[in-house]
C-alpha cells in the first residue's frame, strides 16, 4: 500500500492529464505575455501622454484672468537667468505694482458694495454705513449747504472774528470741547492702547503733538500722489474706518469665504510642515534652540482672513446706535468721529481678545505680531492674483506660501541677531549671513544709489528661506498628490511657475527708497531669493555662473 495522495493513473489517463498540464502552461506564458505587453504598452502611452499633454492647462475664468494678468506684466524677450525681475514685472509702459494694485483692487470692490446695497439684507445699523457713503459721495448737497456747518463749529468753539461775533473763550472749555467731541488734542498727544507685553494692560501715553507724523496716511499721499485720487476712494476709505465691522463682513461674506478660507489654511499648514522640515535639519542652531525654535512654532496663532467678530454681523447693529447723520454731511462725519472713539475706549474696558488686529480684513499686508505670537493674513491679500482655490497649485505656493514662510521666519529673528543664540554654531551662522550681505551687495542697481543695505539683513534672510521653504512644500505636495496643472500660453512649467508668480508678488517701480525700510528693494528681493535656489537655476536652465547661477550659494537655512 503506498500512501494515500499516491493514486494508479491508467496511461490513458496520465497522457491526457500530462497534454491538459502542457496547455495550461502554454496558456499561461501566454497570458503573462499579453498581460507585460499590455502592461509596458500602458506605461509607454503614460510617459507619451505626460510628456506630450502634461500638465493640464487651466482654462477656467479665474486661470485666464490670471494669464492676462501675467501676459500685461513681464517682458517675455528679457533672459530669466540674468534679469528675472524685468521678465516677470516690466512692460513697455513702466513697471506694475502688484501689492498696490491688489490695494486698490480690493477697494474697488468695497465701492461696488457700497455702490449697490440693495443685495443685502440690511440691518438698522448697516444702513447707517451705506447712508454715511452717500452722503460723502453727494458732493452737490455739500457743495450746497455751504459755510454754514462749517461757520456753526467755529462758533460753538468760541468764535473767530471773521465768524463774526468774537466770545472770549473759556480755556478749560475749549479743551474739552475739543478733546471729547472732536478728537483733537491741541497742546499734547493722548494715546490710549494696550501695553505691548502680555497682560495688555490699557495704558495712556502722553506726547508732544509736533513729533506726530501721520504714517498711514503719509504713506496713502505717496501712493496716489501722481494719478487725481477719486472722491470714490476717499469715501470708501472714510466708511471703511468708521463703520469697519460692517464693511468687515460685507467684504469677507462677498470675498472670503468658507471654501477659500480652508484653502488657505491647508497652505498655511503645509507651509509650515516645512518649515519644521527645515527646522530640523539646520546646521548651526543648537539642539536647545532648535527645541526652542520648534516649541514656537506649535504655540503660535495664525488668524486668516478676518478677526472673529467680522464674521459675526449682529455686533455691527449697537456699535453705531450713537452716530446721528445729518442733516451736513460735516455732522455727520464729527458724529462719526466721536462714535469710533467712544468705540474704541469701549473696547479697553472690556475683556482683551487675543490679539487686536492691527490692519482692515481687505488690507494687502500680513503681519507677525512679537507681543501676541500671532500670524495675520488679512483676506485682502487671499484674492487673484496672489491666491485662489481653483489656480494651479504651483501660484498659490509661489505668492503666497512665500509670503506665508516668510512670516514664520519672522519667529527666528532673534536666533539671528549678534548674541540671540550663543548656544548655536556662531561661526556657521555668521558665515551665512555674511555670505548673505555679500552677495545682495554684490547685485547691480544702476538707477539707485542711494540704497543702503544695512537694515535689511534680516528681511533678505526671509526673503530667501520663505521662497526655498515654500518650493519644498510645493515639491512634497508634487510627488503625493499628481494632476499638477499649469497655465495655458505661458510656456511654463509648473516649477517654473513657481517662481514666476513668486517674482509676479514683488513688482514694484521704485522710485525712491525709504532709507528705514527694512526690506531691500523689488529687483532684490527677486533675484536675492532665486539666485541662492539651485532649483530655480536647474527648472530654468540657467547656464552655471549667470546672475541667477552663482557657483556658490549661502547656506544659512
Ligand atoms: C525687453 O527685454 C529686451 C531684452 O532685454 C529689451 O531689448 C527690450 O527693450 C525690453 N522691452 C521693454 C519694453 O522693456
Ligand atoms: C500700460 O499699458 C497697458 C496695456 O499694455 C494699459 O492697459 C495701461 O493703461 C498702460 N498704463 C499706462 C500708465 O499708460
Ligand atoms: C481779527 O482779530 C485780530 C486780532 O484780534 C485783528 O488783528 C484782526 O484785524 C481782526 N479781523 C477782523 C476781520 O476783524
Ligand atoms: C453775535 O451774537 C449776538 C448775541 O449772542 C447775536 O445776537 C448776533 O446775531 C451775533 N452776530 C452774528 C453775526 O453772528
Ligand atoms: C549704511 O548705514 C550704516 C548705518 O546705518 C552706515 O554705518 C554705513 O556707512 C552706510 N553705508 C553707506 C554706503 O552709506
Ligand atoms: C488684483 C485684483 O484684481 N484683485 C481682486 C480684487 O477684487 C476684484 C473685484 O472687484 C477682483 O476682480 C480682483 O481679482
């Protein structure tokens, strides 16, 4: 008896087995043929198809409004290699200004709200906004009513000769008159704000009136200093700081939302993985630093868009119960004046928030503030062209993942400074930075001689490591997730559009620079950046040696 699998096969039998045996293999083999044949036809068709079609154009609205954008800004014949800048921010009519043009963008679209309230459902002290701009808009009526608001003030605060009846005026009075229905402090300066360490406690300082210099406004002169600055403007303007929380969640409700929002915030986090990345892996930070570093980076704050009362729209009806309107639009506007500052005392006697914003929602600037730990991307700088959910994703990282990574690194500055991190490798880092200085110094600036590059260290620091930071974000984001998609008639690939819509963020004409302005000027700020990144020279082909191909790179993130 042989064991039990062991079975007698008649030769009939075992023939027959053995042929179907033979066939099955033949069958396999063959199948196996077909299937490697299907399967390096399929890969070779892949590698054709994203050789030849890939990527994908974007050819929605927002894609080609962007591609005019960047086809109106950029001379395509100067060399990328040598003159980035003049490739991706000059035209044949001057230079374009992407932040002030975003600026005034997004102003536009304030007026156009306040053009036609008739979308909105309006609450009683909504209406008071819309009523206030058309009153500064109505140029007729003011025109109209003459002297006479103006002749009523003069008198209530004592009189002018040319008024005509000349009161003696009681001092103490007048003061007061003027301090609390005014605004206006003659003698000295009154400033109430919190104190700029926690726990923010409300203080007032007193100062002298004539080292008063107006920034904000100084700054808004400079920019429409040339072209007639439209009525339009200047009432969107006037509306925007008095009824702020309104014109807050009108512009956040018609250019912000939750879609956008949460586009934004996905960037931001990826943006900051990287920066950890990098974090990790730098050379000259101690180990209790780097700890240090990386303890700061968890705990802090980012706000993105608007602070969160602009998004709670009741507020707004019992902020405004005390502006009276009318019946001059001068009264209006002093009633206005003492309302917001009503408001804003208020506000210190009530329970901090954790950070008071210091920009509108529809500003253009981010910010780092060093007393609250807090990152602020106002939605005004979230809007074409520095970001949209449905652009390649390649814009958005290049704007504003830059900008975003640049503002993390404003966290750092102090391990940078002389003495910030004695623990660190103080040689290495020195290096780098003066490696750094060198290499902006060594930039030519022919049409400005008067830039001095000693305050702006730090920034260029930034500028460098938020662009290198934001393009290793972006290549991680590349090789997880494929359908990359590019712009159509650009002739660039999405690495290169990169760093064009980098460049695009930093067009500005300099006609005179600030000598306290710590950022260096446009044309640094692009090829400073995109000649220390040997991936910008690799995705261009610049030949090694141009401009923007140094032979050596400074190593400092
Ligand atoms: C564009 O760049 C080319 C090459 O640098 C230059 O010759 C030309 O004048 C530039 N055109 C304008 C409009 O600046
Ligand atoms: C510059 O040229 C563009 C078109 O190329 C035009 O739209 C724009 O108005 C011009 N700007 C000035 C200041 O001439
Ligand atoms: C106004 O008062 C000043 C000084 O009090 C005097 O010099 C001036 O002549 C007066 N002007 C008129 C128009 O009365
Ligand atoms: C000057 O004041 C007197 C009394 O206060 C008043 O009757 C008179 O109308 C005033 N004159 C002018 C020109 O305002
Ligand atoms: C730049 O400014 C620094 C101090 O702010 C000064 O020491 C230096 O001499 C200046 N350099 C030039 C070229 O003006
Ligand atoms: C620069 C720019 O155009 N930004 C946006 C600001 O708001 C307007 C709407 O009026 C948008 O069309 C722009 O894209």
């Amino acid at each position: 008896m042989g064991p039990p699998w062991s079975q007698e096969r008649s030769p009939e039998e075992s023939l027959s087995t053995e042929w179907s045996r033979q066939s099955t293999r033949a069958r396999w083999v063959l199948l196996a043929v077909l299937l490697c044949g299907l399967l390096i036809g399929c890969s070779m068709l892949w590698v054709y198809i994203f050789r030849n079609c890939g990527p994908w154009t974007c050819e929605s609205p927002v894609c080609m409004e962007l591609v005019n954008h960047y086809l109106a800004s950029g001379n395509r014949s100067a060399a990328p290699c040598t003159d980035f800048f003049s490739f991706a921010c000059e035209k044949a009519n001057g230079t374009s200004n992407s932040f002030q043009a975003l600026a005034e963008e997004n102003k536009s679209r304030l007026w156009k709200l306040l053009e036609a309230p008739g979308s909105w459902h309006l609450e009683s002290g909504e209406e008071k906004a819309f009523q206030f701009y058309n009153s500064c808009m109505d140029t007729d009526a003011i025109e109209a009513s003459g002297t006479g608001p103006l002749v009523q003030i003069i008198k209530e605060l004592g009189g002018w000769n040319i008024s005509g009846n000349w009161t003696f005026f009681d001092f103490n009075q007048n003061l007061r008159l003027l301090m609390s229905q005014y605004g206006h402090f003659p003698f000295f300066r009154a400033y109430l704000h919190p104190h700029p360490a926690p726990p923010h406690t409300p203080i007032i300082q007193i100062d002298q009136p004539e080292f008063d210099i107006l920034l904000q406004q100084d700054q808004e002169q400079k920019v429409y200093a040339q072209p007639a600055y439209p009525r339009w403007m200047k009432c969107v303007e006037q509306t925007g700081s008095f009824f702020e929380p309104t014109l807050a969640a009108l512009f956040v409700h018609e250019a912000f939302g939750p879609s956008i929002r949460s586009a934004a915030m996905e960037l931001f986090a990826e943006i900051k993985d990287a920066v950890i990345v990098r974090l990790k892996k730098l050379s000259w930070i101690s180990e209790e630093t780097r700890k240090e570093a990386l303890n700061k980076l968890t705990q802090l704050q980012v706000e993105m868009g608007a602070p969160k009362r602009a998004l709670k729209t009741e507020m707004a009806k019992q902020e405004y119960s005390d502006i009276q309107l009318g019946p001059s639009f001068l009264q209006s506007f002093l009633s206005c004046v003492r309302s917001l500052q009503g408001r804003k005392v208020r506000s210190f006697l009530q329970p901090f928030p954790y950070h008071r914003w210091q920009k509108s929602p529809w500003s253009v600037s981010a910010y780092y503030s060093v007393p609250d730990h807090v990152v602020v991307f106002p939605a005004g700088l979230l809007q074409p062209p520095f970001f949209h959910p449905g652009y390649p994703r390649a814009v958005n990282f290049g704007a504003v993942g830059s900008i975003m990574a640049h503002k993390l690194l404003h966290i750092f500055f102090q391990f940078l400074l002389p003495g910030g991190c004695p623990a660190c490798d103080t040689r290495a880092l020195q290096e780098a930075l003066l490696c750094l200085e060198h290499r902006y110094a060594a930039f030519p600036l022919p049409s400005m001689s008067s830039f001095n590059g000693s305050h702006t260290l730090l920034e260029n620091a930034a500028d460098i490591g938020g662009v290198a930071i934001a393009f290793q974000a972006y290549r991680k984001r590349i090789t997880e997730r494929t359908g990359e998609l590019t712009l159509p008639n650009q002739e660039l690939s999405p690495y290169q559009l990169f760093f064009r819509s980098y460049a695009q963020v930093m067009c500005r004409e300099l006609i005179s620079q600030d000598p306290q302005d710590t950022h260096s000027p446009p044309r640094l700020r692009v090829h400073g950046p995109l000649s220390n990144s040997p991936d910008f020279a690799k995705h261009f082909l610049c030949p090694s040696g141009s401009l923007l191909n140094p032979s050596t790179r400074c190593k400092l993130w």
